[in-house]
C-alpha cells in the first residue's frame, strides 16, 4: 500500500483480521456479500468471473500491498468476481464499517485508495484499447512482459517466466481464443521472439 504514508499504514494494520490462504483456496466467491476491504500482505491471487456459458475471464492479479473490497467501503455490496489463491499467502481484512471511521477520521487515506484505483482504471483502460488497436502478437507479448515483474526470474542470463495463466485464460484476457493464442505463441517462437519450455515456463528474448 506504497500510496499511504507510514501511519496511515500502521492505523489499518492495528485494525484487521489476518488469514492464510494455500494455493487453490478461494477468499470470497463472485455475488457474496462483500463486507471488508481487504489487502493481500503475501502471496498472489486473482479474480476471475464466469459468464453463463461456462467461460472464464481473469479480471485481476493481486500482489502483495494490493487490495480489494473498496466497494464495501461506500454502501452493501455482492463481490464482482471470485478471488484465489494461486501462490501461499496471506491477507489482511478490516470490516466497512471500522474502515469508514478510519477515513472520517484520516481524510488522506481516501485519496491513498483513489490513487491506486485511477492507476488500476489506466491499465484497464490501456488493455481494453489495445484490443481494438493492436496486433494479437503484440498485444500477447506485452502481456508476457507484464508477466515478468510479478512471475520472471534470471537463470543463466535468461528472462524466465512461470505462466500465472493458462492459454485459455489469456485468451480471454486478450479478447480472443486459446487457438489463436496458441497458433500465435509458436509463431512467437519461430520468430525468435520467446522459447516455450514444460511446466508453463516461457523464455523471453
């Protein structure tokens, strides 16, 4: 939570709830009352939606210092989406209504989370533009570049990635299918531009 000063920080930590979580567990399912605002102190998570159809689309990767459940912060809500676990981690909670009397009593802390949430719009916004605007090939590449802050390592002078997605949900992030993802990740290859390896690990070149 970089946005928020030391003591701002320290006011929220004094107040929550924490919780373990292991990978596959699921914190909240997608239209359950959403009753805190919540921020991830380890591990990773994401939040998905499932259309009527069966189709899956991964809305967010949280990290830690992210959070969500601001909605609860301003009336009673249902969760938009579903949140998992897909790294070990841990989360800390604060009920609505102990988060508002933080806020009336801490102005600056309201704009902290509006600054973090116009920077989750801008991104969002960037992703939704380029998806009329940009070719499948890149629009796929710099997915995987984004990839690499939370997911990459070095090993032997190579840029390795842990895929937190599998083709089908890229797709659905990119707004296409998983065949034209997966015809466009070889093309990738051949080009020189990454290497597929097992185990959903990519190497970018």
């Amino acid at each position: 939570f970089g946005s928020l000063s030391d003591k701002q920080q320290a006011l929220i930590i004094a107040n929550v709830e924490r919780r373990i979580y292991k990978k596959g567990d699921i914190v909240i399912h997608e239209q359950d009352p959403l009753k805190s605002f919540v921020v991830i102190s380890r591990g990773r998570f994401k939040a998905y939606t499932d259309s009527e159809d069966g189709r899956r689309s991964v809305v967010y990767f949280y990290r830690t210092g992210d959070f969500f459940g601001e909605n609860s912060l301003f009336k009673p809500t249902l969760s938009p989406f579903t949140v998992e676990c897909v790294e070990d981690g841990s989360l800390c909670s604060i009920h609505s209504e102990i988060m508002q009397k933080l806020i009336r009593n801490e102005p600056e802390l309201s704009l902290g989370i509006l600054a973090s949430l116009s920077s989750r719009i801008e991104t969002l916004e960037g992703e939704i533009k380029s998806v009329h605007v940009e070719r499948l090939e890149n629009r796929l590449y710099a997915l995987l570049e984004s990839f690499e802050n939370d997911y990459g390592y070095m090993r032997e002078g190579q840029r390795l990635v842990r895929l937190p997605l599998n083709q089908e949900e890229m797709a659905s992030r990119l707004g296409s299918s998983r065949e034209a993802v997966s015809r466009t990740l070889k093309k990738m290859e051949l080009a020189g531009r990454i290497r597929l390896l097992p185990h959903r690990e990519i190497i970018i070149c």
